[in-house]
C-alpha cells in the first residue's frame, strides 16, 4: 500500500521556501543599515535645533550683558566729568578760568560800507588840506606843534572809522580791492590802500607786495622808530605795546601785517585774513594772528612829528628798500 502523497507536497516545499541566496542576505542588511541611518538623522534634526535654540539664547544673553556691563561704565564716566566740571566751576576764581563760563556773546556780522567810508574820506581830505594851510602859515615851532597834535588827533580819530568800513569784507592771498565790499583784499593790500585813502601819497600796489617790515619802514625810516622783537610771551608784549604805543601802529608778524590801535590803553588789532578770513577788528584775547607769530615788529605812525608833517603837507612816501 502506497503512503498518501499529501505529506510529500509539503515537505517538499518547506524545502524549498528555506535556501536565500547571498544576494539577498547583502539587500536586506543593506536596507536596515539605510533605516538606521535616516533614523538617526532624523533623531538627529531636533537635537540640533536645540543646540542651535541654546547658541542664540546664549549669544543673546552676552550681547545684553555686554549693554548694561557699557551703560554702567558710560554712566560712571559721565559722573566722573560731571563731578569735575562742578569742581572747576568752584575752583574759577582760583584756576582764572572765568572766560570758560561766561556765556557766548552773539557774534556780530558787519557788512562793509563804501557810502560811509568814501565820505570819511572826502572829510579827512578837506580837513587835512585846512591843516595843511596852518601848518604852512604857522609863524613859531609852537604854532607848527599845535598843528602837528590836530592832525594826531584827526587821525587817530578817522583812521579807526575808516578801517572798520571794511569789516567783513572777504580775504584774498591775491585780493587788490580798492571799495569795501568789492572783490577780495589781501593783507597788504588793506594797509596800502587804507594809507592811501587816509592821505598818505604811497605806492599802493608796490607798497603792498613787500615785506611787512618794508611796509613799517616806509613811513618810519629811521630804526629807533621800529621795535623789533622774537619770541616773547604775549601777555608781556601786550602790556609793552598798551602802556606805549598809544594811537595808530603798523604791526609785521611771521607772515601776516596789520593795524595795532591802542586807545585809552586798550588794544584793537584790524586786519585782513586771519582765522576768518574777512577784514576783522579784534581785541587781544582774540588776536590770534598777533599772538602766535614769533616775530614782530611794530611802529607808531600818530605820535611820529616827521610823519605827520610829511601827511600835512603832502609829500610823498617812497616805498622802502
């Protein structure tokens, strides 16, 4: 009797479900080794957004703290300056520092004016000619010396006026302005054409291209009419020239020259360029030209005899050498 031929059928294909080959082994180890890896990767991701949350959080907290560590320093410093500036304002008196807490004067702007000045120039002219004929009809020396102080004190007089008639007007290295308020002046070119409009017969153009002491001794030949000094401290030259050069003055600095007037012992220096570069008139604390310049050199042209008689009469005033 034949055994029954179910039993065979599936034995035989337990058989064959059981074999795999190598190549599917490889496939299969393969593909879980991809799962695992996008497994971590994917575990990876918030683990990263977390460091990366922390790192902001983190350089946030740093940057507040660098602000209030700089506020705190700031505000310290500011109770440091505070502090010192009350102190120095109690200690003013003592230390001369008054003109620090004054308050700003209001800057004055000046607009040069030829209707005025062309008229002081007309006056000037009439009344140096009257001079002239008292002079020349004077019968004594006292006579003449009475003259000679009227045209001192005309002068000292009309000269200042004439000159802040030009305040404002702009400065020029090469300016030749004849009319306040037309073109540029240079500094020679002011003291030239001002001397020839107050009635000294000079050289404008020629007058003004040389040095400053050739200008000074144009009018002042003679060098115990000139003081020359280098290097003195200004306080102590402002006091010399105060206490001695009353009247009118031609100054020559480094490279600059100017008017120096001293009345009642108060000095007013008038001049074209400086820091502003315009015609100025300025007391000593803001003479800077004056005050930084080594070399100066100064005469008095008012209270010089020999001067005003050669202005009195007219004569000329050949340009120094």
């Amino acid at each position: 009797m034949k055994p029954p031929q179910l039993n065979s059928k599936k034995s035989s294909t337990r058989r064959k479900s059981k074999p795999k080959t190598r190549r599917s082994q490889s496939t299969v180890r393969a593909k879980t080794k991809t799962n695992r890896k996008a497994k971590a990767k994917t575990a990876a991701k918030p683990r990263a957004k977390k460091r990366a949350k922390k790192r902001v959080r983190a350089k946030a907290k740093e940057q507040e703290d660098e602000k209030s560590s700089s506020c705190g320093c700031y505000f310290f410093l500011l109770i440091i300056l505070a502090g010192l500036g009350y102190y120095a304002y109690q200690n003013k008196d003592k230390w001369n520092l008054e003109e620090y807490f004054k308050p700003k004067e209001k800057v004055e702007v000046f607009i040069p004016d030829p209707v005025t000045y062309e008229k002081l120039k007309s006056d000037l002219a009439s009344h140096r000619l009257l001079l002239r004929a008292n002079f020349i009809n004077a019968r004594t020396a006292q006579e003449q010396n009475e003259v000679l102080n009227q045209a001192c004190e005309l002068l000292e007089h009309m000269m200042p006026k004439m000159m802040r008639c030009w305040l404002g007007h702009p400065w020029d290295f090469n300016g030749m302005a004849t009319v306040p308020g037309q073109g540029k002046i240079a500094c020679g070119y002011y003291v030239s054409v001002i001397m020839r409009d107050t009635g000294f017969k000079v050289q404008r153009i020629k007058l003004a291209q040389q040095p400053s002491q050739r200008i000074i001794k144009t009018f002042l030949p003679k060098r115990k009419d000139l003081w020359i000094t280098g290097g003195m401290p200004y306080d102590e030259y402002v006091g010399k020239i105060e206490s001695k050069y009353e009247g009118i003055n031609i100054v020559g600095l480094d490279k600059h020259v100017a008017f120096v007037v001293v009345k009642d012992g108060e000095l007013r220096f008038i001049h074209s360029g400086g820091l502003q570069q315009l015609v100025v008139d300025e007391q000593k604390l803001d003479a800077y030209s004056l005050k930084v310049s080594n070399y100066r050199v100064i005469g008095n042209l008012t209270r010089n005899g020999d001067l005003l008689q050669k202005w009195i009469l007219g004569d000329p005033f050949v340009t120094a050498r």
